[in-house]
C-alpha cells in the first residue's frame, strides 16, 4: 500500500508534466483537475500513514544509501508534501480561471506548474545531498519559466534576475556537496550524520556548510539577499506569486533546516546560528518596512513574505546548544510558522489577484472604493493579514507563541523584539491597504467583477490559516512523532 | 599530494575567477559566461577531490554529468531569455530603469539583424 | 571612485572565498572517507546491466537523479519556447544559399549522426552514452539550420512538443511500471536491465537533441502584447 502511495506521489506531478505539455489549455486544465485531485488524496493518505506508522525510507531502485538514493518520508516531510498539496491545489483551480484560455502561452503554465509541484516533492523527501541539488534546480527553472511566461520585458527582467540569483545559490550549494562528498565519500545526509558521530577531523567541511547556507539562503531570500524577490514575486500572474511565496521559497529554507538539525551541533558554530538569526531579524524589520512604503498592491504583499521568510531563520539560533525539549519547541514553531506563512501568502496574493483584476491596476491608490464592490475578496486578503500579524487564535500566533518561549528558555530575550516589531509593522501594513481601500472618492464608478469561483478559494485558504492555531495540536504531533524517531523504521 | 588535488586546487581557482567576473559583471551574456566558468571550477573540485581521496571515482563523474546537463540546461534557457529580453528593450544589463534615462529604441521594430 | 572600491570589494571577497576553499581542500585532502563508495559501486556493477561505472551510477544506482534531470531539460525547452511566441521559428533571413556550405554538410552531417550513433552505443562499457550523444545530435542539427535547411518538425506544434517529451516519458513509463510490479519505483528487473538500460539511452539521446535544438533555434521575434499585472 505505502508502495503505491509513494509511486503515485512521484509519479503523478511528472506524468501530468507530460500530459499537459501535450494539450492545449483547456484540456490540459481538466487533466490537472483530475490530477489535483489524485495528488490530494495520494498526500492525505501518505500523512494518514506516517501518523499512524512513524515515517520510512524509500530506497528508489531497490539500491540502499550511499550506492542509491534514498527517500525520506517522515512526520516533517509529510507535512510538507501535505501542505504543498493543498496551496498547489488551491493556485491551480485559482489559474484555470484566472488564466486566459485564448492566449497561446499560457498552455506551458500546466506543465511548469506540475514540474515546480513534482520539484518541490523531491526537496521534502530528499535525504541526498546531490539529489536535492537536481530538485532545487528543477523548482528554479519550472518557477523562472512561469515568472517569464507572456514574456514581456519587465516580466523577463525579472525573470533574469531571478534565474540568476537562483543559478548562483544553486553554485555555492553545490560546491558544498562537492566538498562534503570528498570528506566523507557519502551523499546521504543520514550516512554523513552518522559518520559525524565516529569523531573523525572534519576540518574542512565547516566552510562547504557555510557555502550550502549562504547558496540557500540566496535562493530563500534572506535579507540582505532578498532583491530579486520583489520583482518576480510582484510582476508574475497571481497565482504564480502564490506558488513562488507560498511554497518555492521555503524549498531551499527547507534544506537549510535540515542541514542544520543533521550536522548543525557539530559542524556549526555560534556565531554562525547567530548571524541567521540577526540577519532574519533584520529581513523582519526591513521588509515590513519596504512593505510599508511601497505604493504598488503586489510589491507590498511581495516584501511582507521578505518579512515573514525572516522569522524562519530564527530556527537556527534558538537550536544552537540546547537542550532537546527547546529544540523540538523551536522546530514546531518554524513548521507551524511555514504552514501558516504558505496559506495566509497564498490568499493574499490570490485576492490581491482578484483585487488588480477588479480595478484594473496594481496601484494601492486605484483600490479606492473597492470596498464597496469585492468585500469579499478584501475580506479574505484581511482574514490573511491577522495571521501575518500574529494575532490569535491564528496559525501565525501559534508559531510566534511558541518562537517567544524557545526564545524565553534559552534566554536570547533580544528575538522578543524582531517577534513584537514585525506584528505591529504587519498590522502597518495591511491596514495601509485597507485604508486605500475605504476610501470613498473614487472616480472610477465601473469595476470588473471576477468570477466567485475565483473569490472562493482565497477564503478557504485565509480560514485554513486563521484555523491552523486551533488545529495546531494534530499537525504538530505527526511532526513531533518523526522527530523522535528520527532516522523512521 | 596527487596531481588530482592540483585540479581541485585549480578548480577553486576558477570559481573566484567566475565569482568576480559574476558579482562585477553588468553585461548579462558575460555574466552568464562567468557562471559557466564558475560552474567548471565547481565540477573540477568535485572530480579532483574525489579523486584524490580514493582513486577514479565513477561517482562524482555521473554527477558531474548530471550537473553539466543541468547547468547547459539553465544557460541555454538564460540565453533565450535574455536575448529576448534585448530584443523588447535594447538593453544588456539589469540596471534599474529609475536610475538611467530610458534606453535608446530596441531593434524591437527593425527586422533583427543576422548577425547580432 | 564607487567603481574602484566596488572592485577592491569584490577583489576582497573572493580572495577570501578563495582561501577559505583552498583551505577546506587542502584540510580535506589529508584525510580518509568513512565510507569507501568506489568499492561497494564495483562491488555492486555486476548487478547493473552495464560495465560502464559510469553509465551504471547514472542510468541504473542514481537513475532518480538522471530521471529529474531530464526534466530539468523538458522545463527548459518549454520555458524557451514558451517565450518564443512565433508561429514559425524559421527566419527565411538566416537562410543561406552558399555552395561551399551545402558541400561541406554534405560531408559533415552524416559523420556526425554516425559519430552520435557511436557514443551512444559505446555507453555501455566504455565512455559515452546518451547525453554526449544527444549533445553530438543537437551540433548537427544547429549545422542544418545554419545552413538553412528547413527543419519543419521545430515549428512549435505537437510535433515539437512531442519530441521534447519522449525522452523523459519513456524513462518515466519503465520507471512506473516497475513500480506496478511490484517492486519499487525505478528498480528494473536484472535480466531486463540492459536491455531497458540502451532502450532508455536511445530515446534520451533524441530528446536531449531535441531540447538542445529547440532552445537554439526559440531565437525570439514576436509582438504579441500581454498587459502585465505587477507592471506599473
């Protein structure tokens, strides 16, 4: 049964690549209903197996680690592959109707869309260094193509910039590999960990860590690296955006955990937890602010994923030599903080979506009055913002409570700051575009109306978000579940 | 020492050379060319070390292959991108529009040269 | 004076990214793996199908990774030509008529489909195999189209798409359908390996050369308008 589930796990995004590649539009958005469906159910029940069973490896051709490649299925990855199943599934029935169905291109939407879904399945199930290498660039190239898809300049201006800060963190990461494949001889990451234990001189794979954190960290946008986010995030189709914010971007801040929980405690250093840590700290501050001042609706939502990426990297300080139970509080706070992050980005930027298409514009003055006529939308980009904000009983209030406790118990009391601050610069935010918004004065009188179907699915996601602090007590179990018996059956 | 460590040494040579190149360059096929170069350094280390460690490795040389498909894959995806990028608006580099005056007209209109 | 101190930047930067890697080479060099993989891969070839190593790790031990990488080559083809909004790729402009040319093509094309056929079958026991193959493919195929012979089945239709798929489906269809028998996903019957083994390299070669064309010749000229959303 488990065999099957996974077959169909990595088989269906890659066999669906395929289908829609060669479909027009039309057929190829039927095709990936049906396969949105399969997808759903195959990751539903995969969780409903780890919960039950603890996770598993999975060794692809029947070859064991370090020969072949190994899979890693546990409570974390099958939270992740469940959590990409529902904000992929809600971006493709956003795009089959928001997507022009008379515009030639956008037929390569599907299949890049399924890539990017079948990329990002490898980078939570790898457990090889040099496998999660491919999976990054297949995330990379399937996410740049949908940012240039239409190919207009700006759109491939950005599209450029982002390949190549994608290409240059895909570099750094995989000269880490090298490195660490001549230390140890091994690409599994369990097989390093292990070998990490058996006290040998590892000298030099303190940089190769460094260079796979600063890869990854480019390629997750960490302040000061965030640059090329903006632009991409804010200049592709609506739900595009949803995708890259929502998911792509926590695939390399994936890894980088990962990394970090195998080898951290030995390879790692101090001063290098606490960098990420300041430097997340300042992407909260920095981004919130940019959000603040930015005049244009998508750019504003773009910089606030900037922010929130920056309370993800407080993971790596609040581990760094402490003790087991703090750990596991700081990890549940960064899973809980990625579920809510990824559903609450994602009906942002699908309503902003049906707002833009509603007035016509993506200026944050041109929503005056708009208040009056998609409430609904604008309601659910709210319901979103409160648990960007941290209030209760959101998924983001979960995630901050527990970030503020593993920050109390080891007493690194200056995070209470970044997680206080950034709230209120969220709160800024969001009430900036509401304000436009409310705003009587309008001299535009006729308005779009997108269809409901359209309005619907960022509502669903924005409660799924407010929701997660009251269902946190099940998703964070599984999660825990695997941790403690880490390496699975 | 092994003449092998010499091309992983040689290999970190070149990927400075490609990050300088990278970091300095503004004109985008060149900094494209400066990946690539960075790229060989990473493949070269990879190979080298290996290699010295424990002899003709087959390992590292099927990753190496893997990596060279995807990073010919990503040039080439980059070349198209950027040429198309040229020919709607005349430019080269990603400087930032706010900052310079708008460009001179792209061969947008003009029929593309043969020779570009 | 911002540009020289940019360049002492970036000068520093990379002489220090440079020791800290000449460093971590030279610390790393002197000593030993914990595991021994060149062993347990010689050990292991028997069971593979081939006696190419290297052809072994890529097709058969990492074949998760070789599978993924040609997807990383679909995506790129479709990205190329998915900017590349024309009805015909072919530009009459850049069609030549020189004698010299066609005498030279005439030479030239046929060596290198033989050539490519070689490499390809070479790949089982000695270097060689579908990507140098594919890659040897493509060379001739960028030769006919810049000597302007007209090469329809690149004009984005279902032909070309078609072509960039087969590959990766085919791969992925032996992959499938060993899972369907029961065993795992990617793992061939050993008396079947092989035989798979050189199937998949053949189809491969051709998508790789396709891919590889397709992206050469998506040379954009289009002027279809798309508002964009996030513009101002």
């Amino acid at each position: 049964m488990t065999l099957w589930l996974m077959a169909g796990l990595l088989f269906t995004p890659l066999a669906w690549a395929v289908l829609t590649l060669l479909t027009g539009f039309r057929r190829g958005r039927a095709i990936t209903w049906l396969g949105i469906v399969i997808q759903v159910l195959v990751s539903l029940a995969l969780w409903a197996v780890v919960a039950a069973e603890g996770g598993f490896q999975y060794p692809l051709g029947g070859w064991q680690a370090p020969l072949g490649i190994e899979l890693r299925m546990d409570g974390l990855a099958v939270t992740f592959v469940l959590l990409t199943a529902l904000v992929a599934a809600a971006s493709g029935l956003h795009a089959g109707f928001y997507l022009d169905p008379d515009k030639d291109w956008h037929r390569y939407f599907w299949p890049l869309f399924w890539f990017l879904w079948a990329g990002l399945n490898v980078v939570w199930l790898g457990n090889d260094l040099f496998n999660l290498y491919v999976g990054l660039e297949l995330i990379s190239l399937a996410a740049v193509g949908l940012v240039a898809l239409g190919g207009q300049s700006e759109a491939l201006r950005a599209a450029i910039r982002y390949l190549m800060a994608a290409l240059l963190g895909s570099l750094a990461y995989l000269l880490g590999v090298a490195l660490f494949y001549g230390q140890f001889g091994s690409l599994s990451l369990s097989g390093i960990a292990s070998a990490l234990n058996q006290d040998i001189a590892v000298e030099g794979s303190g940089f190769a860590l460094i260079l796979m954190f600063f890869g990854l960290a480019l390629k997750t946008a960490l302040f000061p690296m965030h640059r090329w986010l903006p632009p991409a995030h804010g200049i592709a189709r609506s739900p595009v955006s949803a995708l890259l914010s929502a998911l792509v971007v926590k695939g390399s801040f994936y890894i980088a955990a990962r990394l970090w929980l195998e080898l951290g405690a030995t390879l790692g250093s101090l001063a290098l937890a606490q960098l990420l840590g300041v430097l997340g700290g300042m992407a909260v501050f920095w981004g919130g602010w940019q959000a603040f001042r930015h005049s244009k609706l998508k750019q504003v939502v773009a910089y606030s994923s900037v922010a929130q990426i920056g309370y993800l990297f407080l993971l790596f300080p609040l581990t760094w030599n402490t003790t087991e139970a703090v750990i596991i509080q700081a990890q549940q706070a960064m899973t809980l903080q990625v579920i809510s992050h990824a559903l609450a980005k994602a009906a942002m930027f699908l309503s902003a979506g049906n707002l833009i298409l509603s007035v016509g514009s993506n200026r944050l003055n041109a929503l005056a009055g708009v208040s009056h006529f998609l409430p609904f939308s604008l309601f659910s980009f709210g319901l979103a913002g409160v648990s960007l904000m941290g209030l209760p009983p959101t998924g983001g209030f979960a995630a901050k409570w527990l970030f503020l406790q593993a920050s109390l118990a080891t007493g690194q009391w200056w995070w209470l700051v970044v997680l206080l601050g950034g709230g209120l610069l969220s709160a800024a935010y969001v009430f900036r575009v509401y304000r436009a918004s409310f705003v009587e004065d309008s001299d535009i009188d006729h308005f779009f109306h997108p269809s409901r179907r359209l309005e619907i699915i960022p509502m669903i996601l924005a409660l799924l978000s407010l929701g997660l602090g009251l269902m946190a007590e099940p998703v964070l179990s599984v999660m825990a579940l695997a941790f403690a018996n880490g390496e699975g059956t | 020492m092994t003449p092998f460590l010499l091309y992983a040494l040689a290999g970190a040579a070149l990927c400075s050379i490609g990050l300088f190149g990278f970091i300095l360059i503004s004109h985008l096929l060149r900094k494209l060319l400066a990946f690539n170069l960075m790229g060989s350094g990473v493949f070269l280390v990879m190979v080298g070390l290996a290699q010295h460690r424990s002899g003709p490795d087959p390992v590292p040389q099927a990753l190496v292959l893997t990596g060279i498909v995807v990073a010919i894959a990503a040039t080439a995806l980059a070349v198209v991108l950027i040429r198309r990028y040229y020919h709607l608006s005349g430019k080269t580099s990603l400087e930032d529009p706010a900052q310079n005056p708008p460009p001179a007209p792209g061969p947008r209109q003009a029929r593309e040269a043969p020779h570009e | 004076m911002t540009r020289v101190l940019a360049i002492l930047t970036v000068t520093a930067v990379c002489f220090a990214f440079l020791s800290g890697l000449v460093y971590s080479i030279w610390q790393i060099g002197a000593t030993t793996t914990p595991v021994d993989l060149p062993a347990l891969l010689a050990g292991n070839l028997d069971d593979s199908g081939v006696e190419n190593p290297v052809t072994a790790v890529l097709l058969n031990f990492r074949s998760y990774d070789t599978l993924l990488e040609i997807g990383v080559l679909v995506i790129a083809g479709i990205a190329g030509i998915s900017v590349a909004k024309t009805s015909s790729l072919e530009d009459p402009e850049l069609r030549t008529s020189d004698e010299l040319l066609y005498a030279l093509q005439r030479w030239l094309v046929p060596l290198t489909l033989l050539l490519a056929g070689y490499l390809l079958w070479a790949g089982s026991d000695r270097p060689g195999g579908a990507f140098q193959a594919g890659a040897v493919l493509a060379a001739s195929g960028v030769l006919m189209r810049l000597g302007g012979i007209p090469m329809d089945f690149l004009r984005p239709g279902l032909m070309l798409r078609l072509g960039l798929s087969l590959g990766f489906s085919v791969f992925l269809l032996v992959a499938v359908a060993s899972a369907l028998s029961g065993s795992r996903f990617l793992a061939y019957p050993p008396e079947m390996a092989r035989t798979l083994i050189v199937a998949i390299e053949t189809v491969l070669t051709l998508s790789i050369a396709m891919v590889l064309l397709a992206l050469f010749v998506s040379a954009p000229i289009n002027n279809a308008e798309e508002p964009e959303e996030g513009g101002s």
